[in-house]
C-alpha cells in the first residue's frame, strides 16, 4: 500500500508539472526545456525557507513562487528576443545555468551535499507526516492547479495563446502584444512548476542539484508530448504513463544479470512506437 501511495504522489508531482509546461509548449506553441529549473528554484526555496527559519510550508510555499516568477520573468524576457529553435536553445542554456548555480552556490544551496531534513507541511497543527495525508494535499493542489489550467484555456487569454502558437503574426496585426501574453503565460508555468518543486522537497525531505538536471526538463516535456499536447487531461495521463511503466516493467520477468538493461530497453520501444503510431500523444490536438 506504501508503495502505491509514494507512485501516486509522484503521479501528482509529474502531473503538475506537465500541467505548467503544456500551458507554454502545448498551447503557446514555445519550445521550452528549462521547466526544471523553476522545479528546481521552487524546490530549493521551500527547503532553505524550512530548514533555516522554521516557516510554515505553505508560506514557503507562496514565497517559492513569487521568487520563481521574478526568475522566469527575466528568463522570459531574454528567451523573447529568439524563435523557434533559438528559442528551445536558449531555454536549454538557461536551464544548465540555473543548475550551476543550485550546484556551486555553496553557502546558499550546500552545492552536491544538498539539504536534508527538510520537514513535511503542517496546516493549524495539523501535520501531513503519514504519506497518505501527503498524497492528499498533492491531490488537492493537483486539481487546483488542473482547473486554473482549464480556466485560461478556456477563457480569451487562452484563446490568445492558440492564436500566437498557430500565426503569431496574424494575431499581432489585430494589435495583440503577443510578447506580454508569452511573458504572461511563462512566469505562470514557472510558478505553478514551483508548486511541484516545493511538494517534492517535502515530500523527500532531501534535495541536491542532480534532481534538477536537464534530463528531467525533457521527462517534463516528454510527458505533454506523449499524453497529448494543447490538452490539459493529456499531461495528467502522460505523467501516469511515464511514471508507470517502468515500475510495472520492474515485474516482469527479466533475468536478474540484464534485467535493468533490459528494462530500459523495452521502456524505450514502447515510447518509439507510441510517436510512431500517435505522434499527436494518445489525446493531443496538436503537434510539434
């Protein structure tokens, strides 16, 4: 039962972080792979605020994201001077920036040592140490934050978005500021990216930068890509998926001298053939 509920909670993690990418990849049309290191700055700023001055998590919690979303406001601004694929490279450099900095800045961040004992929340006394009342709480800002997505989907700013993905030009010879709509939409990913950052270092109750590389930023993206771009239930299913399939792929039957290798490999064939055969994702309503 301990094990289903520590694959939920990771479920919910992922499914709040493909949730935050998709409103800028899926919907918005940019290529971003840098989602990691607003993971990273909303994790590490919930367990420096925690483990220093002893504040309550969900006060930690919102200072994570105000600070995120001064970062990805920065980092935004940058990225808008490029397209397209100089947009996607620009994002991968910022990501291994914010990586160093989690890695060198010693006395902040305690570099490759990491931060440990980092305590779980607690609401009027209440405290979520039983992983079953965690798996909860990462429920409940799941659904918030699933159904803020579907609200800018849905609403004229959502609508905006699918417009600049599709002919920004277009849309900006109606007289949209396209830049403040992107600008917009990214620091909102960063801050509800932040959100899954701060779960996971209560959650663990221990960071260190190599959770924070850029391969996680491509997990990120591969979720939305698999469960479905530009459809906010795609994220959720794709986070299940990858989260999933190789812990149901530790059951089967693999001999122990090549069952990790063995693993990986059908792990990777069955994503292969799933863009073969669904390059859309398995609910998408639109393709990179």
């Amino acid at each position: 039962m301990e094990y289903i509920i520590h694959i939920s909670i990771l479920i919910s993690i992922y499914a709040i972080l493909g949730l935050s990418l998709n409103l800028v990849v899926g919907f918005t049309g940019l290529l971003s792979v840098t989602q990691a290191a607003f993971y990273g700055i909303g994790a590490y700023v919930t367990a420096i605020l925690l483990t220093s001055t002893g504040m309550n998590f969900f006060l930690a919690l919102i200072i994570g994201m105000a600070i995120t979303g001064v970062c990805s406001l920065a980092i935004g601004f940058v990225l808008s001077k490029f397209k397209d694929d100089y947009y996607a490279l620009g994002s991968f450099g910022f990501n291994v920036i914010i990586y160093s900095i989690f890695l060198n800045w010693q006395s902040l961040t305690r570099g490759p040592l990491g931060i440990p004992g980092i305590p779980r929340p607690s609401l009027f006394g209440f405290t979520f140490s039983e992983n079953v009342w965690f798996l909860a709480l990462s429920i409940v800002l799941l659904i918030l934050v699933y159904f803020i997505c579907r609200f800018i989907t849905g609403s004229s700013f959502g609508r905006v978005l699918k417009s600049i993905r599709e002919d920004e030009g277009a849309i900006s010879a109606f007289g949209y500021r396209t830049l403040w709509y992107k600008l917009a939409i990214f620091v909102i990913s960063a801050m509800m990216a932040s959100i899954a950052g701060s779960l996971f270092a209560s959650y663990i109750t221990f960071i260190d930068p190599s959770s924070f590389v850029l391969s996680e930023s491509i997990f990120i993206l591969a979720i939305i890509i698999l469960g479905g771009l530009a459809n906010n239930k795609g994220a959720v299913i794709g986070a299940a998926c990858l989260i999933l399939l190789p812990e149901i792929l530790r059951f089967v039957g693999f001999p122990d001298d090549i069952a990790a290798q063995m693993r990986q490999v059908v792990y990777g064939v069955i994503l292969v053939a799933l863009m073969l055969y669904r390059p859309q994702g398995l609910i998408g309503e639109y393709r990179l």
